[in-house]
C-alpha cells in the first residue's frame, strides 16, 4: 500500500496579517463606536456625531497604517541586520558555525552524532536557512512584512470604524447611544470569535474577552461625555 499523507491544518502562517486584521478591525469598531457614543452623551447633534465618527475614522486609519508600517519595519530590520550578521559569521567561521548548529539538535534530542550529520546537510544545502530557523528563529512564515500590516490594519479598521457610523445614520436620535453600543458589543463578539478560530483557539474565550473591554471602553467614554456635556 502506497504511503498516504494526511491533510495537516496549522495556523502559525496566518500570524502577520490575522493579527494586524483583528487590531484594525477591533480597534477600528472601539475607537470609533467610543467617540460616537461619547459625543452622544455630551448631547450633540447628530451632525456633531457623524463629524466626530468620521474624523475619528480617518485619523484612526492612518495613525493605525502608520504604526504598523513604523513597527514591523523596525521589526524586519533587526531581522536582517541578524541575518547579515549571521551570514558573515558563517563566511568567517564555517566550522564554529556548524559545531553551534549540531548543539542545537542535540539540545533538541538528537544524538551527537546525528545531530552532526543533519547540520552537515542542512548546511550543505543552505546554511543560513538553516541558522536563520535553528539558531534566529526567523522564518517565512513569521517574518516581518511591513506593507502587509499596514494595509490589512487601515483596510480592517476603516470596515470596523464603519459599522457604527451607519449605526447611527440609521438610529434615531434619542437611541444612537444604546444602538451604536449594543451594535458594536455583538460585532466585537462575532470578532472576537472569528478571529479565534482563524487562529485555532476557542471561540467562547475569543468572543468574551473583546466583549468585556470593548464594553468598559464604551461605559467609559459614555460617562465622560456625559459629564462634560452637563458641566457645559
């Protein structure tokens, strides 16, 4: 009987941009829905509410493009400044070099001599590969793509942000506060739940989690425009 390989599902590939994903969107449906609610409570019109909402979203969205772009750029950064350090290290070095790679293997439950052989050949067939994924940790899958990151969080927080925008175009004025939050805290929770099972976790524990300080923001915000508006 030929030998069949079974289907394998992982999920450390979707790491770069499901996070990046999830923080837009999620940031994008807080953030926006806050001020939203904020202004509300501070009883403004709802021309003053949408004005608000909709600069919150286009700031929010640059600002969060922005971040991104600035911090996994520092990120892929240290990690090629690490790879070209490794790469003359294995031009000066070869034999200290291939000595530290069997160590990790033995480390890692090879035998000694075994774990010399599979150094030789991963070396032989690419040596900084092989030290980049052993020794640095740095892989395809996990490494660091600015671009990427940046355009998945402003896409994914421009969508979140607009959910209670049409919220409260839709609303009646009297229930934008309640409509906005109750709209948001079910998204979040939809989310959170989605964004869990993208990543193999629970979906429960997802869902609770973004909902519980989704709705802290909210009350916060509330009550702070509701101070300030009265004391206005």
């Amino acid at each position: 009987m030929p030998h069949t390989l079974h289907p394998e599902r992982h999920f450390t590939q979707r790491i770069g941009w499901l996070r990046a994903s999830v923080l837009g969107a999620n940031d994008g449906i807080v953030s926006t829905a806050s001020l939203v609610v904020g202004v509300a409570a501070a009883q403004s019109t709802r021309s003053s509410v949408l004005v608000a909402g909709l600069a919150g979203l286009v700031a929010g969205a640059m600002s969060m493009a922005t971040g991104e772009y600035i911090s996994v750029s520092s990120q892929a950064d240290t990690e090629q400044a690490d790879l070209e350090r490794e790469r003359n290290e294995l031009a000066q070095w070869p034999d200290v070099e291939l000595d530290e790679l069997q160590n990790i293997y033995v480390e890692r439950g090879l035998d000694a001599d075994l774990a010399r052989r599979v150094a030789e050949q991963l070396t032989a067939h690419d040596a900084l590969t092989a030290h980049a994924r052993d020794e640095l940790g740095i892989t395809e899958a996990l490494s660091a793509k600015p671009i990427q990151a940046a355009l998945a969080s402003a896409a994914t927080f421009s969508v979140g942000a607009a959910l209670p925008l049409v919220i409260a175009v839709l609303a009646p004025t009297g229930l934008i506060i309640a409509l906005v939050s109750a709209g948001s805290l079910v998204s979040l929770a939809v989310l959170g739940a989605v964004a869990a099972h993208a990543g193999g976790a629970g979906r429960l524990r997802g869902a609770i989690r973004v909902t519980f300080w989704s709705a802290l923001a909210l009350a916060l915000t509330a009550g702070v425009g509701r101070l300030f508006g009265t004391a206005v």
